[in-house]
C-alpha cells in the first residue's frame, strides 16, 4: 500500500492536471501550509511528514497513525 500511495503522490507532482489524486493533494498542502505558517512545527522535517500522511489519508481514507 506504502508504495502504491508513493507512486501517487509522485504521478500527482509530475502531472497535476491528469492526476486521479488531485484533490487530495490540494487538501493535503492547504493544510500543511497552515500548519507550517502557524508555527507550531517544531522541525522542519514534521512537515513533510505530515504533508505526506495527510496526502495518505486522503488517498486511502485510514488514518496513517494506525500502522
């Protein structure tokens, strides 16, 4: 499944217009760019991370917490 939810965010990177994972992908930066700008990330790389997750379960509809 993890690899699968990869090859979608990178088809979603490289071609957003044709990109089944579109909205997930919007929704998943509209947050994380909130999180970011609020500055309540600690580190830099929780957001990726959590853009990432985000675009999981957007993708799949289960949270990614539950691994």
């Amino acid at each position: 499944m993890e690899n699968d939810v990869g090859a979608r965010l990178v088809k979603a990177l490289k071609n957003p217009q044709d990109s089944e994972s579109q909205e997930s992908f919007a929704k998943a930066l509209e947050i994380t760019k909130a999180y970011a700008s609020s500055g309540a990330a600690t580190h830099f790389s929780a957001v990726g991370r959590l853009f990432y997750d985000l675009f999981e379960m957007f993708e799949t509809g289960k949270d990614p917490r539950q691994k």
